[in-house]
C-alpha cells in the first residue's frame, strides 16, 4: 500500500495546470482542443476574442504541458 503523497492533483493533472484549467477561458480553449487541433488563430475566432488574449492563454497552457495534456485526450 502506497501512502506517499502525490504531486498530481484530483484531476491526475500538474496542481499548476489544474489551477491553470480553473480559469474559465483556459477550460474552453482545453475542452476545443481536446476534440480536436487548433491554432491559436482559431481558437480566437472560435471563442470571440482578440488574437492577443488567445495566444496568452494558449501559451499558459503549453508551457504547463496542458496542450499536450489536450492532444493526448484526442489520441485516446
């Protein structure tokens, strides 16, 4: 029996990411991306917001792994 504790939170996610994935802008984009690739471009038309605001929050997913997180659920 393992009783060590575990650096994955509730959702088997980074605890970074899952706090990443709790913003509900960064939830939607994970969710698109889940169900298939997009591009930054595309996500901002996608969910109506300025290609600016698109690419910040695509690169707090990437650099948290959440992007790679999302392609695997699609590979699945």
């Amino acid at each position: 029996m393992e009783t060590g504790t575990s650096d994955e939170g509730r959702t088997g996610f980074d605890p970074r990411l899952e706090a990443a994935l709790a913003h509900q802008l960064r939830s939607r984009m994970f969710a698109e991306l889940s169900e298939r690739a997009l591009d930054q471009s595309e996500l901002a038309d996608l969910l109506g917001i300025p290609g600016w605001e698109a690419s910040y929050h695509y690169q707090v997913l990437e650099r948290l792994g959440g992007i790679r997180a999302a392609e695997q659920t699609r590979a699945d």
